[in-house]
C-alpha cells in the first residue's frame, strides 16, 4: 500500500477522499493511469463507460452539489455552460477555486479520473 502511494504522488497524482459510506470506485494503478481513456464532459456522459476514465472540465458548487462543465459560462458567479456531470467523491482542498455569492468555482479546467454511470462522475483520483 504504502509503495501504491509513493508511486502515485512521484507520478503527481493526488488521492481525493471519499466520504464514509460512499461506495470506493475503482482506482486504476498510477502506473497505467496515463492509458486511460481521456474524454470531454460531453463524451464521458455521452459514453456511461464504466471503467476508470479520465475527464476534463471546470468544477463548480452550488448548494453543495459539485459539477464537472464543460465550460464556464460568461457571469458572475458563474454557472456550467453546456453539458455537466455530478461529481462525488472528491475533496475539495488544495483545488484552485473562488468562492463568490455562495457559488465556488475552479479557476483551471481539473482533470478528474473516475467512473460514469447515470450522469455521475465517482472520483478516484484527481491530475495536478
């Protein structure tokens, strides 16, 4: 275990909690993480794959739901603009974020690796 996670951090990648009772996804091994599939917001929900992919898009909360867009929309605060996933499981400390009328953002687009299913991205571990 302890190897499993010097592996990951040499590797940059950064564990994300899970909140207890959360089902744990799969968590790919780090070494092979890099030949995941990579998707768009757009082309994870569309594919409901179901093995540990790589997805690419702003984090956005609102009234404590998280979502990975597609991109930003133009307001402040701002909102998803286009297609968005739910995301659980991942902790939201040390990501580059701004917090303004109740709504927090990523400033940067996160590269998140997980499962989808029904629309939800479960976390296992988050680029960067």
């Amino acid at each position: 275990m302890l190897v499993a996670l010097a592996v990951t951090i040499a590797l940059g990648w950064t564990p994300v909690d899970i909140a207890e009772g959360d089902p744990a996804p799969p968590v790919p091994p780090a070494a092979a993480a890099q030949g995941l599939p990579y998707f768009s917001v757009v082309e994870a929900q569309a594919s409901g794959f179901g093995e540990p992919v790589r997805v690419h898009g702003f984090m956005v909360v609102n009234d404590g739901e998280m979502r990975l867009c597609q991109a930003l929309a133009k307001s402040l605060p701002p909102r998803c603009a286009g297609d968005s996933l739910r995301v659980i499981g991942l902790a939201l400390s040390g990501l580059p974020l701004v917090t303004v009328e109740g709504t927090t953002w990523s400033t940067e687009p996160l590269d998140l690796i997980g499962t989808v299913s029904d629309g939800v991205l479960t976390v296992a571990l988050r680029l960067g």
